[in-house]
C-alpha cells in the first residue's frame, strides 16, 4: 500500500475520513439577480405586449445588463407608436363650417 505508513495505520486514517463529503448549501449574494416580481397587465396591442414581455428578460440579468434590454425596450414602444401614428385611417371629415377672412 504505502511505503511510509504500515497498513495497519493507512486502514485507521482511511476510517477517520467521512465517506461523503455533503455539497455546502447555497449561500445568500445580495449582489445575484433576482427576479422584481412585476405584474404586467396587457395592453390590448400587440406589439406593446410584446416589449413589456421582454422587461422579464432582466429578472435573470445581473444590472449592468438591464441597460441593454431597457433601451431594446424603448426603442421598440418608440416604433409601435409611432406605427400608430403611420396606419392609415380614415379620411378627416370636412370641416362644417365655413372659412372666411
């Protein structure tokens, strides 16, 4: 076995060793993400939805990232009005009375 101990005291310090040794249980990092748990209710359109789905992304993101999905965010609700503003509608009823100088 080995040539500086008997076998004798090889076999006693084998048993004073634990068989398994147990994982350590997670410790609290104030510093870890954690999710803020905001109700979003729905909006009705779509596109708008679809950017307030995406805040959930920074629940798992440590801070420094939060800047990214905010700004994606932003530039996405910016898009959706101003999609609103694009659509095509119906004309504008003639104005009922008359212009005159």
């Amino acid at each position: 076995m080995s040539d500086s101990l008997p076998e004798a005291e090889v076999g006693a310090v084998a048993e004073g060793l634990p068989e398994a040794v147990p994982e350590a249980e997670p410790t609290y990092d104030p510093a870890a993400p954690e999710p803020l748990n905001v109700d979003r209710a729905p909006s009705g359109n779509a596109d708008v939805d679809a950017q307030l789905g995406r805040l959930a992304d920074t629940d798992h993101l440590a801070t420094d990232g939060h800047v990214e999905v905010y700004e994606d965010v932003h530039r996405g609700l910016r898009d959706a009005l101003t999609a609103l503003d694009a659509r095509p509608g119906p004309p504008a009823p003639p104005s009922t009375y008359d212009r005159r100088s």
